[in-house]
C-alpha cells in the first residue's frame, strides 16, 4: 500500500492511553527530581483540556453537507494548539521554570500519542 493510498483514521483510544501513560510516569520522575509537581500538574491539565476539546470536535458531524461542522472542527483544532501556547507563555512571565515544566509534560504526551496515531494509521490495512 502507497503513502498516498487512503486509509481510515486511526482510532483515539490506544494514543489517549498511551499520552495518559506519559503523563502518569512523569508524576514519580518530578517527586525523585525533587521538581515542583505544579509544573507537571499544569502540563496534565493543558494535556486534558486539550484532548477534551478534542473529543469534542470529534463529535461534530462532518463532511460535505455540513459545511459549517467542518470550519468549526479546523478552527477548533487551531484552537487547541493556540490556548495551550497562550497559557504557557502567560505562565512563562511569572514563574519560566513552571512553564517550562508544564510544558516538557504537554509536549512529552502529545509527542508520545501522535507517535501511535501514526502508526496506526500507516501500519493499518485500507477499508
């Protein structure tokens, strides 16, 4: 099968385990660091928030017909990436070392998931 070969999404269960997993693994690598677990506890909220609005631009009926759904869905996904930005660099203002943190969590999770949603989508068999 081609890279260009359309195949179907992949599913969201696996990856949200898998960015869940990271963010769970970093708690004990903060309290052995002696970090400020407020950092780590930023970056699982960002990391939450982000997948929950995620999960519910999923929701939304797209396609064609529905023309309206689909630019909701893009700038929703725009969004997501954009408030998450906003508030660690309005963190970073008063405390760098926090936003920094938070933002090695987020990061870390979100790699870490989007890392499986690939490949499931390229190791997948077309529908």
């Amino acid at each position: 099968m081609g890279l260009m070969t359309p195949r179907p999404a992949p599913g969201r269960t696996l990856p949200l385990v898998t960015g869940g997993t990271v963010i769970l693994l970093a708690l004990p690598v903060f309290l052995i660091a002696g970090w400020r677990v407020s950092g780590w506890g930023l970056g699982a909220v960002l990391w939450a928030g982000s997948e929950g609005l995620g999960y519910l631009l999923t929701r939304l009926r797209l396609g064609a017909g529905n023309l309206a759904a689909s630019g909701v869905v893009a700038f929703g996904m725009m969004f997501r990436a954009i408030a998450v930005m906003v508030v660690v660099v309005a963190v970073a203002i008063s405390d760098a070392r926090l936003a920094v943190a938070a933002a090695l969590v987020y990061a870390l999770a979100y790699t870490f998931q989007l890392g499986i949603s690939i490949v499931e989508y390229f190791g997948s068999a077309s529908g």
